[in-house]
C-alpha cells in the first residue's frame, strides 16, 4: 500500500494513544492542516458524530501518520 498524501484539518488527542483525528466535511475536500502528513493506515469507518456550523454531518476518521 502506497503513502497516501492529504492536506487535513487534525489535532492531537493523547487519549488516541498519539493517533491524530482527521475531520472531512461530507460536501468539502480535506481541509487546511498545518502539517503536511503522510496517512499511513485508516483506522475504522468515518462515523457520524457531530454537525458543523452549517449543518452539515462531520465525519471522523482515525489515521496513523508522520509529519514530512
């Protein structure tokens, strides 16, 4: 499995044992992050679990990653 480059919105959760929470709006592209990340393994499903300003669903996915 190749690197999977993408530009995101995350913040570290030491609860997540060091993992970093990636947010993707459902009709938006991966927002700005201020890391350039190389995704290494999804971990689950995106679920539902909160709505944003606008309404829409927030989906979160779990991703290990290193910072380039």
């Amino acid at each position: 499995m190749y690197p999977i480059y993408k530009t995101i919105t995350c913040f570290q959760d030491s609860k997540l044992g060091g993992l970093v929470m990636a947010r993707n709006f459902e009709s938006l592209e991966y927002l700005v992050c201020p890391y350039r990340l190389i995704v290494k393994q999804v971990i689950g499903n995106d679920q539902p679990l909160e709505r944003n300003q606008l309404g829409a669903p927030c989906f979160f996915t779990y991703l290990i990653f290193t910072i380039i």
